[in-house]
C-alpha cells in the first residue's frame, strides 16, 4: 500500500526546501514502479501559492481534503514566520503527527514544528542563519548546527534549503532500503551526504 506524502506549501515557501525533496520521494517512487508513495502538496487553502522568488505552484489538496499523511515535511523559506501565527494549521500538525510515521521539516520549517510544541526534547537543526530562531520556538529542543540533518525516529528535521535533499534520501534508505536511496541518487546525478 502506497504512503502518503504530504508536502506542505505556502506563500514564500523555499523553492528547493519542497522542490528537492518532491523530486526524490517522486523518482524513488517511479523506480519502485509507482508502487510506494503518492507524493502530494498541499495548501493552506484552495489557490495558486507563490514561493520565493515569484514561482507559483498550485497545491493538489488542501488541509482538509488531504489523504491521512504517513510522511509530512514542512520546507522553510520566509513564509513559515506568519505560520507561527496560524493556530489551525499547527493543530492540524499536531493532530496528524500522531498517526504519521515520520514528520519532517527542511531549513526554517523547523520554527513551524517548534511552535507546534513537536520538538522538545529532540536533537534539532535549521538554516545556520536562523538557529536563534528555532531556540526561540523550540525552547525545549536541543538546537544542534553540527549536522545537516537529524532523525529522531518520527521527527527529523534539515538545515537549509540544499539539505532537505540529503534528508530526503535518508528517508528513502529509512523506507525503502539503503539501495533504493542509491538508485534515487543516481538517478538524480546527485552525490548522497549525510
């Protein structure tokens, strides 16, 4: 049975903080014969979102209608600061965390994940201009730059924008075995990190 995927977007989402990852859950999918993850975006609400720099993308589901993510990533990107101030969607993050097996964030979508109270207690990072940020947020988290990512079982979260690629295919050896996350790799002309 596929996993679902849910990628979260909102205005001033980080082009490769969801690009990135998109594409490796998405090729990890296609070499396992479209068998493994229905990959999704989803929006705040219905509507054309416009990420950094002016690219618009257009969210498949909304917070509503998304199917029961198994695999949640919040990117980063200037946009998550007035989600900080969106009571419903950090419910919803909360409510959905519990049933997801893994909740993941890349760069400052770890602000998101600290105001949400779903970070204390983890080993965690973010983008290396932000760390004050997600102490803030996450007061109760240990904020740690020395890593590019960190996997505490269902709560990982990246540092910015280029790692949440690296991330993503730790999640891939995590899901599907350390070959497919090479065979992803390959397939992306991209040298796997850790």
């Amino acid at each position: 049975m596929k996993k679902n995927f849910a990628l979260l977007l909102f205005d001033n989402v980080e082009v490769l903080d969801f690009a990135g990852p998109f594409e490796v859950f998405a090729v990890a999918n296609e070499l396992s014969g479209n068998s493994v993850f229905n990959v999704c975006t989803v929006g705040l609400t219905r509507g054309t979102v416009r990420a950094v720099n002016g690219l618009k993308v257009m969210p498949e589901y909304t917070l509503e209608d998304c199917p029961p993510p198994q695999v949640i990533l919040v990117p980063g990107g200037a946009g998550t600061r007035p989600l900080l101030n969106q009571p419903a969607l950090l419910e919803w993050l909360r409510i959905k965390s519990r049933s997801a097996e893994i909740v993941a964030s890349i760069c400052t979508g770890a602000l998101v994940l600290g105001k949400a109270g779903l970070l204390d207690g983890l080993r965690v990072t973010t983008h290396h201009a932000c760390l004050d940020e997600l102490r803030a947020a996450a007061p109760a988290a240990l904020v740690d730059p020395s890593q590019r990512f960190h996997d505490n079982g269902k709560f990982c979260t990246a540092a910015g924008i280029s790692a949440g690629i690296d991330l993503s295919l730790h999640l891939v050896a995590r899901l599907l075995g350390s070959e497919a996350a090479d065979q992803t790799a390959t397939h992306m002309e991209y040298e796997r990190r850790s």
